[in-house]
C-alpha cells in the first residue's frame, strides 16, 4: 500500500484513547482505514499522571489500527484537552516587507506569530494562531489582505495556548510508542471542523463537546472563533455520582448511564425498574429507573449551570442564532436535546460528523466529533505540505520544529 495519502491521528481522552488510520481523498475528506480504541489509564483532564501507564494504553490503540489498516504513519496528529488549555484574543503589527508584489503569505505568518510573542507566557506553548481580521495601515475589516498593498499589516488574532509541560508529557508517552507529534490540535476546534458548518458559523454557533473529564465549549460568530473554553467537569463525573449513589462499581455506572440513562427524570415512568449489581458482599438489587435519571440530571445541571455562565459572561447569547450543536459522549444521553434546551433556552441539535467515509457505523456518532474533525485537520495540513514546494524550507520547519512548538 501506498503511504502517500496515509495519515494518522491520536485522540487522547480521559475516559478512551482512540488511534485512527486514514487515506485522503481530496482535502478535508478522509476515508478511515483503520482504528483502535481502549479505555484510558494514566491520564485525567487532559493532563498525563501516568507516563508508563499511558504509553502502554496508546500502544495498544495504535497496534488495533494498524492491524485494520496494515500500517500505521510514525507521524501523527495529536488531540489535545483539558483545563491547561488557554484562549484569548490578541492583536499582532508588521512592517509589509515587499511594497512592490503586496501583502504575502509570510506577511500573514508573521503578523499572527507577532501576536503569539507580544501575548503569550513563556511556560506556555501556541496550539494555534487563527486570524480574525486584518488591517492594511488605515483600511479595517480586511478579510484576505494578501495582494493589498501598504506599509503597515495588523491583525486581530485568537490564540489557543497550553502549558509546555503538558504537551512534553504527552510527548513523552507519544515517544514511548514510537511515534512522533506532527502537531498538537485542541479537540474542541476539531470537533467543530467536523460538525459545524460555514453557514452555522457565520450566523453565529456554540458547539459543546462533552466528553469524560472535561466540556469544550467553541462560539462562532460571523465565520470566526470568539470564544474557547474549557470547563473541567464531564460525563465521568456523573458516572462517578451513580457509583457512589448505588454503591456499584464504576464499570456497573458507566453501563447504567448508558443503557438506561435519561437527562430528564419526568421522561421515565414511576413503575419503570433497573438492576444494579452493587458492590460486593452486597446482592443485586433492583432501583426505580426515576432515581437513577435524578442522579445523571443532578451533574447534567452542575455542567450546564458552567455552560450558562460561559454565554451570560461573555455576553454571547444574543449570537447564538443558529443555536447549540452536542458532541461527545454526554450527547448520547436519551434527552439531552430536550434537557439542553430546557435548561439554556437555545435551539439545540447533536452534531454528527457526516464527512469520514469508511467505517461509517462506527463514526457517525457525537462520540467521535473529535476524532473526525483531527482527521479532517490532518488532511488539509497533508495537503499543505506536499504544495509548499522547495525540499530546503520544509526541512528547515522541521529542524526548527525541534527547537519548540512556538
């Protein structure tokens, strides 16, 4: 086989680790040829607690994979979560440097690079620089200035940014299994690559992406990110509520949540019953199916209530015309649509990545957003390369890559 077109993507979670082979067909569209998942050790909230632990989980997602696929790239795009992850708007100016031929693409590279180094701590590492408006000297609300001619290029960037020491980390354990970091990429953002669409964005969207350990919430107004957060409770904290409530395991609440979970207690009827193997020596027993859903909407409000707060301090409500699209584990949850809207009084709908061909059973699924939007990043990133033309300046990046994410 071919490794041309051959990619390859690591979606690190807290609750399951994914390792993803794919092809490219044309940018932005992959078909999956391969892919392993196994639940997490050694990781929570996006951070590593556990190199050795975690180093053995990634290789046995990466060795499922490669098993389906027949190879697996020593290159891979990273996904990258949890509390560390900063976000903020920044402003970067520079002097155009050829008057004659116009703005350039390496005018553009370095009016966002002057915004990361004027913004952004030492101990902290840029994930991504996205432009959201430029200006050519007096000229404001320049969307492409590339061509334009003048002195002086400004643009208003937002800036995604994560402690140095997280990413070594996970470095660290990407290494171990024998593999390199092609780049690390927010799993918030690639979650909204893979559901969100042009016309969503410009009218304005709040994706939120419930996963494990943490909630990413992305807002889009008028084709550009205005606001990124990561709130640090998931789904994992509800399992961890039912464990406790019903003194079972956490494998017996995981299956719980899932196979008879409802975000809205009002959606069971009174007689309804499920069985809980509790913790030994005590017998199985068997719980009002009401009770259990008053346990899930108990952490579904504490995640919403942040949810709301997110909107209502930002003051981004208002823009939400095209409402709230759900990705992640938590967007499975029976009632969830119904419970999101009741409770933040938005339109809201579960996104579904539709783009990925192969294995479309397995990831036409909320849970897999972000595993579909690296893909679609790697691919776009893949495309990139192979055109940037002269062999000298793509080993160069890479030389210069070894010195720091920045």
């Amino acid at each position: 086989m071919s490794t041309d077109s051959i990619l390859a993507v690591l979606d690190i979670g807290s609750t399951e680790i994914r390792a993803v082979v794919g092809r490219v067909l044309e940018p932005g569209k992959v078909e999956v040829i391969g892919f392993g998942a196994v639940p997490s050790v050694g990781i929570s909230r996006g951070s590593v607690v556990d190199i050795e632990a975690n180093t053995r989980v990634i290789q046995k997602a990466v060795e499922a994979a490669r098993e389906k696929a027949g190879v697996f790239p020593q290159r891979v795009i990273v996904g990258v979560n949890g509390e560390g992850l900063k976000t903020f708007g920044a402003s970067g100016t520079v002097a155009i440097m050829s008057k004659d031929r116009g703005i350039t693409k390496d005018d553009i590279n370095r009016v966002l690079r002057n915004a990361a180094e004027r913004n952004v701590p030492v101990e902290h590492a840029v994930l991504d620089r996205i432009p959201c408006t430029f200006q050519v000297d007096q000229t404001t609300g320049v969307q492409d200035p590339v061509g334009k001619t003048g002195d002086l290029l400004a643009a208003e960037v937002f800036l995604v940014t994560c402690p140095r020491p997280v990413l070594a980390d996970l470095e660290r354990c990407i290494k171990g299994a024998n593999l390199r970091v092609q780049k690390f990429v927010p799993t918030g953002l690639a979650a909204s690559l893979a559901v969100l669409s042009d016309e969503e964005k410009n009218a304005g969207v709040a994706l939120v992406d419930i996963g494990g350990g943490t909630t990413n919430v992305v807002v889009y107004f008028d084709g550009y990110v205005i606001h990124a957060e990561v709130l640090t409770k998931g789904g994992e904290g509800i399992t961890r509520s039912i464990a406790r409530s019903l003194t079972c395991s956490m494998e017996t609440a995981a299956f719980l949540k899932k196979t008879y979970g409802v975000a809205m207690p009002e959606m069971v009827t009174p007689v309804e019953t499920v069985p809980v193997k509790r913790l030994p020596p005590r017998q199985q027993k068997e719980i009002p199916r009401r009770v259990l859903s008053e346990i899930i909407e108990q952490g579904l409000d504490e995640i919403l209530r942040d949810v709301g707060r997110v909107f209502h301090h930002r003051e981004l409500t208002h823009r939400l015309f095209a409402g709230v699209i759900l990705t992640g584990g938590g967007a499975l949850l029976t009632g969830m649509k119904e419970k999101v809207e009741n409770t933040l009084k938005i339109e809201t709908h579960i996104g579904i990545p539709s783009r990925l061909e192969g294995f479309e059973m397995v990831f036409r699924n909320p849970r897999f957003a972000s595993v579909a939007g690296l893909l679609e990043y790697a691919s776009r990133d893949e495309v990139q390369q192979q055109t940037r033309a002269p062999f000298i300046f793509r080993l160069l990046e890479r030389v210069a890559g070894l010195f720091g994410y920045l």
